[in-house]
C-alpha cells in the first residue's frame, strides 16, 4: 500500500482542488483498488464493461465507478444498475441504448461526449458539428434518463507536448461552445475529463477538471500484494 499511498498524494499535492483525480485501475487487482480506496482515493475507472460489474459485485465499498472505454450497446446492461458516469458515449446510437438501460433499472445515468480531437484514426468520438446536430435534435430532448455532464477527449500518443496542448486546448474550447449554446444556466454541464499519466499536467493547465490517471498510482506492471 505504501507506494500506492505515496503515488495518490503525490498526484493530489500536483493537481488544483477542483480537479478530479480517477484512478484507471482496468487490469489490477481488487486488493490495489481497495489499497487505493482505503488511501482515500474514490473515484475508479474501468474499459471493459464486465470486468467493472465483476468488480463492483466483489469489492462492498462506496466506490463511485466510472466507464471510460469504448462500450458496446450489448454491454450497458452490465453496468447500468450501478455506474456514475460514462466518459466514453462517443455517438448518439450509444446514447439512445443508455437511456433505454437506465429507464429500465429506474436510473438517471451521467453521461460525458467523447470528442475526437487526436490525429489517430483509432481514437474514437463525436465531431463537432455531430455534437451540434444531435443536441438540436428533438429526439435528444426526449431522452429523460441520461445527463450529459461534459466533454471527453483523448490527445494524440505522441512525445509532441504542442501537438497535445493544442487538441487538449480544442476540446476545451469546444466545452465552452456547447456550454453556452446548450447549457448556459445548467450547473450540471461542467466537466472536461481530459489527460492521463502522461500528459495530465498538460490538460489541467488547458482547463481539465477530470485527470484519469492509471500507471502513475499503481504502476507499470501488475500490482501484487505484499
């Protein structure tokens, strides 16, 4: 636990107050995330829709769970009793099918859109004028059982540090377009879940409020328990 303690504090005495750290804990243990819980660390997120169902049915402790990989329409069911918030909806058909699973289990499920902004094809995520189109659309208004609460974005993997200040600074800009397009007076609409291990420093100074941070609290390789 020391090393995962010393990591957390590390990050938190690195990051604003109201920046929210995520601790991306896909691949390890449940005795990490319960070492990283117990360090007081909250918030935890996972890529794949039955590993965090698995996890959140063997470790009973309030953890808020967040999704932040592609998710497939035939996996919300997995997660929709319990998740907090999806980082990932990266297209309205994603959207319309968590609403339905959230009608279904009697939940209002927070929702942040996934922005393309990398030059990676493999990236996934809304254009701007998609974003734009659906959010005009009369069948967006007539989804009761989502919120959408912000943005997410994932910058290009490269060494350039400019390259990445100026997609994390396109997504930020995007926020405040839609912000005041669509959610001027909602308080609701505040995220920008942008930066990871690598680059978070980076996407907090272009206005993240959300870092998802894996490696830099738990390491490189797989965690054991010591």
């Amino acid at each position: 636990m020391g090393a995962i303690k010393e990591n957390i504090s590390k990050i938190l005495n690195s990051i604003p107050a109201n920046v929210k750290l995520v601790a991306v804990s896909k691949t390890k243990p449940n005795e990490a995330i319960i070492d990283a819980f117990n360090c007081s660390q909250k918030i935890f997120g996972e890529n794949r829709a039955q590993e965090m169902q698995k996890k959140y049915n063997e470790i009973n402790l309030p953890i808020e769970w967040h999704m932040l990989g592609h998710l497939q329409t035939n996996k919300i069911k997995y997660i929709a009793p319990f998740v907090s918030l999806i980082h990932s909806v990266d297209s309205f058909e994603l959207l319309k099918e968590i609403n339905k699973e959230a009608f279904k289990n009697n939940r209002t499920i927070n929702c942040l859109l996934q922005v393309f902004i990398a030059s990676e094809e493999t990236k996934f995520g809304f254009s701007e004028s998609e974003i734009f189109g659906m959010l005009n659309s009369d069948e967006f208004k007539n989804l009761h059982n989502v919120i959408i609460c912000g943005l997410m974005g994932m910058a290009t993997y490269t060494d350039n540090k400019n390259q990445i200040r100026k997609e994390f600074n396109n997504l930020a800009t995007l926020f405040n377009k839609v912000k005041s397009g669509f959610y001027k007076n909602n308080s609701e609409f505040c995220e920008i879940s942008m930066g990871m291990s690598g680059d978070y420093k980076i996407a907090i100074e272009e206005g993240s409020t959300m870092v998802r941070i894996g490696s830099a609290i738990f390491g490189e390789r797989e965690y054991f328990k010591k």
